[in-house]
C-alpha cells in the first residue's frame, strides 16, 4: 500500500504530535507542509519522522493544499489529507487498510465521515454528526477547490464511501476558537462575493451533484440557494435549520453554544464582512477587489 498523509501546519505544538501518532498507525510516509510556524511544530513533527515541506501561507488553504500535491514524488499512488487537529478513528484506519487492497482501479477518490469535538463536547445533532469528507485520493486525480473557506478535494473519476470516522478535536481554548472564526468570516465572505461578481475562478464540488454524495449536493445548495438570500437572514434560517429541524438542541448547553456560534454567528459574521465590501464600493466608487483588499485585508 503506498499512501501518503498530507498534513498542513502553522503553529500546532499543541495538536501535531496526537495527529501523527494517529496517522502512523496507518502510514509512515507522512508530509507536513509548515506555513513558517513559530512554535514547536516543525520540531515535533521532525521528531516523529514526518518529512517538512515550509511554505509561506497565502491565506488560502486551497493554494496551499494544490502546491503541496505538487511536490510529491511522481510514484505516490495514494493521498490521504488531514488536519493537525483530527486523529483517525481505529476503526477508519481498518477500513482504508482493507479497502486500498482491493480497490476497483476505476475509483479515485474514497470519503469517510467526519466528527466534531467542541471544547471536549462531541456535538452529535444538528446535521454536524456525520458530515462526509473527501479525504483519501489517487494522487494526480484530486486538487483542491478555488476557494477561500471550507474547501473540498475535486476528484475526477468514480468514488467509494467508508462508514468509519476521523474526529475533529480542537484543544485549544474558546477565545482561539473565536478568533480563528472571525479571520475563517471574512474568507467566507469573499466566497460569497466571488459567487456573486466573479472575479475569481472556481472549480466548486457543486458541480459534481450527487456524483460525490452529500459534499457536491452541499456546496451546490450552498452556491445555488443559500447564497442568494439576504444576508443576516440566511444566518438565522440556517440556525434555525440546524437548531430546531436538525434537533441541534439535544447536544446540551454546549452543543447550544458550538451551534449558535458555527451555525449563526460565524455567518453572520460573514454577512456582516459582505455588506462592509460593499458600502465601500459604494461609497469609495471602487470595484469589488480592491474594495476585499480596504475592508477585509484580503488580495484576491
């Protein structure tokens, strides 16, 4: 089995040590691509056998992820991508050693569910307990969405679909979490202005629909539908979505907070970054890029 573990760091002394314990259960080929960390990472991750790749970070996952595709070796077969703070349940490590045994050569791309841990709560309701993630590919035949925020592997050619799990498990402190949340807003909001003038690229999993199970369905609706509401009101309905139908209330106290936060306030937050660009360009008689640029500190 040749698989590669693609993993992108900055500043994860405190999570990449866990990360790679996990995957070198399944993998000793595993490359860190470090976006100039000032902590220990790089350290630890040289300590556990990872090889370094260091490149400067863009504020954009999606570039980074497709510029470190293209530095492996041409004879990688396989590429399994995570995040330094996810482990791999033992169960999913079974399933993807079995599977790559015995997988069709027709199928390129393999995805497995993904679990969320908020502030040590594993939130379980609310359309958040078993979300599909495109994580396992043949190398050469997936590259990362154009996108500024929430980005998904593209994958040309059939896929299958594992029943196991990767958890997401942040151990830092809600303060960070807030933070982090309030730069992923304002990449949020220049997707939606993309959506809307267009002056970037995109290369959306929307397109492939059903070909890639819920994660092309999503992002379509995400791109056909929800995108075109009113900002602040689409915050709050897709609250109420997640809240009240989606029964995100049966997570308890801090269930309540993890979805009022990730499903209304980081999106208001986003609707709050788009009317912002858009007053300036108003005001300022300014296209939308260099408006991103004034208001966001974001070049696109």
């Amino acid at each position: 089995m040749n698989l590669t573990a693609l993993i992108l760091t900055f500043n994860e002394g405190i999570h990449i040590e866990r990360c790679l314990r996990s995957v070198a259960k399944l993998t000793t080929d595993i490359v860190v691509v470090d976006s100039m960390s000032t902590d220990e990472t790089v350290k630890i991750a040289q300590q556990c056998g990872a090889k370094i790749l260091e490149r400067a970070w863009e504020n954009n996952h999606s570039t980074q992820v497709n510029w470190a595709l293209a530095q492996l070796p041409k004879e990688t077969e396989w590429v399994m991508r995570i995040d330094a703070d996810e482990v791999l349940t033992a169960e999913l490590i079974a399933q993807v050693r079995e599977l790559l045994k015995r997988v069709p050569p027709e199928v390129n791309g393999i995805s497995c569910f993904r679990k969320m841990v908020f502030q040590g709560k594993l939130i379980r309701f609310g359309g958040v307990g078993k979300n599909r993630v495109m994580r396992l590919f043949r190398y050469g035949f997936a590259q990362s969405e154009s996108r500024w925020m929430d980005e998904h592997m593209k994958v040309a050619g059939k896929t299958l679909h594992l029943n196991a799990s990767l958890v997401d498990d942040n151990l830092q402190p809600l303060d960070f979490w807030v933070a982090k949340h309030q730069n992923y807003a304002k990449r949020e909001a220049v997707d939606l202005l993309n959506l809307e003038y267009g002056f970037a690229k995109r290369n959306s999993v929307g397109a492939l629909g059903l070909a890639q199970s819920s994660i092309g369905t999503k992002r379509w609706i995400k791109e056909a539908i929800y995108a075109k509401l009113p900002p602040q009101a689409r915050a709050l309905a897709y609250f109420g979505l997640r809240y009240f139908i989606w029964a995100g209330f049966l997570d308890g106290l801090r269930g309540s907070q993890f979805h009022y936060l990730q499903a209304y306030w980081y999106r208001a937050q986003a609707d709050q970054n788009v009317v912002a660009v858009k007053r300036y360009m108003r005001v300022h008689q300014v296209a939308v890029e260099p408006a991103i640029k004034a208001v966001l500190g974001i070049l696109v």
